[in-house]
C-alpha cells in the first residue's frame, strides 16, 4: 500500500515569516519549494521536490523612508525672531507655504511637549529656544529633539565659533541643536575711568579683590560690578560643581565645594567693603550708578555691550568711546581662567517631524545665513556671520575699541564644570545665597542650604545626585 508524507509544510513557513521581515505590506506571489517524501514500500523511500506558487501578506518595510518632502512644518519663534522668519519667507518663495512661524512663549515648552507625547500629536517641527531648555525635553519622558550629527555636515558645524555648540550637544555627544546667537560673559570695563584712576585691568580674581580694597579705599561709591547676579557669572567661572550632568539622569551637585566656597569668600569680602554692589544689575539704583560714571567693570555676558551698558548705563549723550572688553579672570590655583554663558539661545528640530529635510535646512539658514544672522544684533554663533556682525562694532561711539576678539575667544572658555544645561532652576537653587546678599549677610554660611534646594530640584526632574 502506497502512502505519500509532504514534509515541505516547515520549509514554508520559514520561508514566508523571513519574507514577511524585508517585504512591503502587500498580498505577495512568492515560490517556495516544497520537498515531497514517498514511501513505496517498507523499506523504499523516493523525495522529490517540486515548487509552490502561494500568496502571503507581509510586513511594513522597517527601512522604507517615512518622511516626505512637500510636508508642511511649523516653527516655534519669538517675536524678536519674525524679522527672521519674514526674511526666509521672502528669500524661499517656492516653499513658504510649506512653513507656519507661530509667536510662542518657549517657557511653556517641555511642559507642552508632554501633551503633545500624551496626544501622539501637535509637535513643533522647529523649535527656537536656549539649550537648557533644549536638554530640558530631551530627558526619556520628552523626548523631543532630533539628533542633527547625520543632518547637518561637519563642514557647517566645522565653522561655527569655537565652543559655541558645546551646550547643544547631549551627554552622549548627539547634537541636539545649532547655536543662533552667543552669550559668553567677559569683563567689561570703564577705560576712560581706569586711566584716569590710573588702575590696572585685573588678569586674577585675587587682583579683583586687591583692586576692591583699593578703590574702596581710593574712591568709595565706585564699584567693580554687582554680586546680585551670581551663580551665573562668578560660580560658573570658578567651576563650582553643583550642574555638571554625567548623564542624562546623574548630575554631580557639591555646592559646599571649594570652588564654591572661595567664590563666596570673595563676595562677602567685596561686599563688605563695597567694591561690589548688592543691587540687581538692573535695580534703578544700580543704573544710577552707571549714569554717573561709577561702575569701573563689570563681569557680564557679550551682549551687556551693545543693549546693558548702551543706553541703560550710559546714556546716548554720554557716548565717548570709553568702553572696553578684557578677557575673562583666572583663579590663581587654576591652570586656566574659565568664564560663565549668560543668554545665547539655538535652533532644534522635532524627531517627530516628517519633513526633516525642511526642518533642518530652516534651522541651517536661521543660524548660517549671513543677512538673517544680522538681524537681531547679538553675536552670531557661525563664525563668518559673526565676523561680518563684528566690523559693525568698529563705528560704534560705545567702544575704546572693537571687543569681538574678547568675545569670540571666551566663548571657548566657558568651564564644562558648571552649566545652565540641566532640567532645574539653578537661580532657584540658590535663592538662599541671593537672599543674603540682598539682605547685607554673608553668603558662605548659605552653601549648605544651597546644597539641599539643588539636590531636592534635581531630584524631583529625575536625576541621580552625586554630591562628591
């Protein structure tokens, strides 16, 4: 009695779930081959094979591309940026239907990122916005930005000034944004008042506190700068550890550091003897101060040039050429002097996005474009735009002389060891050491109230604290 066995049943079964793996989502004619066994008899057995055609429905292509190119976008601006956005609708007339700039208050952002994630809809495609908000949705629970290292060739990033992106990219090292405009603080300084004081610009903070004494001493109601605008600018310059992230969820806070510690020794000393001020920088009395010619330096971000000291400081009347830039003070136990980053905002683009194409090449002109770059007036973070921004500092009456050199030089001196580029207010974090300089009382003893505030912020954004 012959029987026959089709053993091929296995064969086609593979075959089709490796097919389903590689193929489009679309009933698919495939041939398979079958191996068929016949049993003659009880010791006889003939296989013979023979193909198959079946049909089968297969799976997604998971390489197919998901984007499109005529997709529309949006960008997320604020109102200083829509001279920009104007400028790149008028200069891309065959794909300005394909953007919408929307005004939007970007202190709002990560908190509508998480609707948008809830929704699975309703992203920006474009985002402007400083870095720490930037890093501040790129944690696992927003997860916004894309990462531009295979968007944007290193011959563009290659250009931007040096240090300038550093806070874009992320712990491990993907670029999550593209600088517009750079904040470094450097020293500003009265030149005119300095010469005539016959003082010496300090190259070292224990210099600035020598040059306090002086002055206090020499000429009292003059001062060196204000302390009410610290962690930014003295703590970040000393490399006070208390925002220095390891990772995306560990972050090293020490604020009773010695670096911490010898900041806060040197404004309780200055402060006391009052070469430095208490006042906010914009506090009316402070301002009064540099209405009447007696503020001889000041530690502030490369902007405080053009929009602090001009016109705030020092009337338009006032103008004469007095005004100068040194370069950032160096802690004489350091190798190097660092400085801190006050302002400085970015471009950044949504993973979401299904025209990256577009996307990426907005966040490219907005930051490269040598004539929209120009518009806002802050230092451009591309460095050909940024050399064209400063010949026009050459004819301002503001300078003694053209401060970009400074400017572009500390950019790549911001310590790695402090940065605003975490998920908690760091200002919040130090409102016990503000408070006591406000109120006349010393800041060391605040450092260890400033050390629980930061922990206990860091610690509801999800970070692991490591404290040494």
């Amino acid at each position: 009695m012959k029987r026959l066995a089709v053993v091929g049943t296995v064969l086609l079964v593979l075959t089709s779930m490796l097919l389903a793996a590689c193929a489009p989502a679309a009933p698919q004619t495939v041939v398979v081959t079958s191996v068929v066994t016949q049993v003659v008899n009880q010791t006889q057995i003939v296989e013979t094979t023979k193909e198959v055609q079946v049909q089968v429905t297969v799976a997604p292509d998971a390489t197919k591309n998901p984007y499109n190119d005529t997709a529309p976008i949006t960008a997320w601006i604020d109102a200083a940026r829509k001279p920009m956005a104007d400028l790149w609708t008028k200069t891309h007339p065959d794909q300005a239907s394909l953007v919408k700039f929307e005004i939007v208050d970007r202190g709002q952002f990560a908190s509508k990122v998480l609707l948008f994630n809830n929704s699975g809809s309703g992203w920006p495609d474009v985002v402007f916005a400083e870095p720490n908000i930037v890093q501040a949705v790129a944690d696992a629970a927003h997860d916004f930005p894309m990462d531009l290292t295979e968007w944007v060739d290193k011959g563009t990033t290659d250009k931007f000034v040096p240090g300038s992106l550093d806070p874009c990219y992320s712990p491990d090292h993907k670029l999550l944004c593209l600088r517009n405009d750079l904040a470094p603080n450097v020293l500003w300084y009265d030149k005119t008042q300095m010469d005539k004081f016959g003082y010496q610009v300090p190259t070292t903070y224990e210099d600035y506190m020598a040059l306090g004494e002086k002055v206090a001493k020499e000429h009292p109601g003059y001062v060196l700068g204000t302390a009410d605008n610290e962690p930014t600018f003295y703590m970040w310059a000393s490399g006070c550890p208390v925002a220095q992230p390891k990772s995306m969820s560990q972050v090293v806070i020490n604020a009773t550091d010695d670096k911490c510690v010898r900041v806060a020794k040197m404004i309780d000393t200055m402060t006391k003897n009052g070469s430095l001020s208490r006042l906010n920088p914009f506090d009316p009395k402070y301002i009064a101060l540099g209405n009447q010619g007696k503020i001889l330096m000041m530690v502030c971000a490369a902007w405080c040039g053009d929009y602090v000291f001009n016109g705030t400081y020092y009337k338009p009347d006032q103008l004469k050429n007095q005004l100068a830039a040194a370069l950032p003070m160096k802690w004489a136990a350091d190798d190097k002097a660092y400085t801190g980053n006050w302002g400085g905002s970015a471009w950044s683009v949504s993973r979401h996005t299904v025209n990256p194409k577009l996307a990426v090449s907005l966040a490219v002109y907005m930051t490269t474009d040598i004539d929209v770059t120009q518009i806002v007036g802050t230092m451009p973070a591309f460095g050909p735009a940024a050399d064209a921004w400063a010949k026009k500092l050459d004819t301002s009456k503001l300078y003694a002389t053209n401060p970009y050199t400074v400017m572009k030089q500390a950019v790549g001196m911001v310590n790695p060891n402090y940065t605003d580029v975490v998920r908690y207010d760091l200002l919040a974090g130090f409102k016990p050491f503000l408070t006591a300089v406000e109120q006349g009382k010393p800041t060391e003893p605040t450092l260890p109230d400033v050390q629980k505030t930061l922990i206990d912020l860091a610690q509801k954004q999800g970070y692991d604290v490591i404290t040494k």
